[in-house]
C-alpha cells in the first residue's frame, strides 16, 4: 500500500520558486510541479534511492533552481543588440564545451558577440512542457525552445524550434555552463 503526502514548499530563494511536493511513502521518486518565473509550472521528478525525504526536498530545489537558470540565461540572451551578448558574461565557467568544441570563457564570448551582431533580434521562449532535470555533482538541463531572430539592417530573418542540453557547476548559491549543446528541430 501506497500513502501519498502533499506539503506545500515555498523556496526562499531569488527566484521565487514554489513548488509542490508529492511523496509516495514507498516509492523511490518524488514528482513536483515548480513554478518557474517567466516560464510557468514544470514537473521535475527527483530519484530518492537512498536518501531521505529531506534530501530528496534538497535535490528538488536545486534542480528547480537549475531550471531557473537556464530560463533566465535564454531571457538575458534575448537582450536586444549586444545587451545579450554582455549578459552572457555572468553564464559561463572558465572553459566550455560549446556545441562539440572546446572554448575557453573569451572564445564563448567572442561567439556570442558574433551571433549577436548578425542577429541584433532575438527572442527565445522555452517550451515548459519538453524540460527535463537532473542533477547530482552537476545538472543537466534539457529542453526545447522556440526562437526568433532577424536583423533589420539586412531584413535575415530566422524562426523555428531548437533544443538546448545544458550542463550546469553548482557555484555558491547559483550556476555556471560547463557544456552548452542542441540543434535545430525545425525553422518556419
């Protein structure tokens, strides 16, 4: 048998996540449905295999935290110009492993810049019902968005729907990209 205890969670952290925790007794998860800032609610499912229902909590949090981030980092990168661009500064560990290379924290940089330039106009919006989580040393975020971008200058114009695979350190009480991945799924 089965007993299922719903507590709700109001995390204190800057992002003002709540969640909701459901706990079978028996069971070796725990699902609860985050609300993340800007994007809505997301179920995220957090592994209890040997740990306690607090640990468990813990793990929930962190990996809604991560969720946040990877939200947030999308919104700065939709800045206008090379607003975005500058706010990518605040993203990224010393060395990256950036769409199956190498990069060092300048050359993502330098990437970003470039993009940004060819494409002053961006705006990506992440599909809360595609993200998944999980996080031990590191988490890893997945998800799918849906992405706009032109250049008035030049009248390019680009629209479609990509995926994003994001490896994130665990840096005091926020997150740095070790490895940022994803491909396009379609363009409009």
């Amino acid at each position: 048998m089965t007993h299922t205890a719903t507590t709700p969670l109001a995390f204190a952290f800057a992002l003002g996540l709540a969640a909701t925790f459901t706990a079978p007794a028996l069971a070796d998860i725990v699902r609860f449905n985050a609300e993340i800032p800007n994007l809505g609610t997301v179920e995220l499912t957090v592994n209890t295999d040997d740990v306690s229902p607090d640990a468990a909590r813990m793990a929930g949090q962190r990996e809604a935290r991560a969720v946040g981030f990877a939200v947030r980092m999308l919104q700065d990168w939709s800045r206008p110009g090379t607003a975005g661009a500058r706010a990518m500064s605040a993203y990224y560990d010393d060395a990256v492993s950036f769409y199956g290379s190498r990069y060092s924290y300048g050359q993502v940089l330098d990437d970003r810049y470039a993009f940004a330039s060819r494409w002053p106009l961006r705006d990506y919006r992440v599909d809360p019902t595609t993200v998944q989580v999980r996080c031990d040393t590191t988490c890893r975020v997945l998800a799918q968005y849906d992405f706009t971008a032109s250049n008035p200058a030049t009248g390019a114009f680009s629209a479609g729907r990509s995926t994003l695979a994001l490896t994130l350190r665990p840096t005091g009480g926020d997150f740095v990209i070790v490895s940022e991945d994803g491909r396009v799924l379609s363009r409009d």
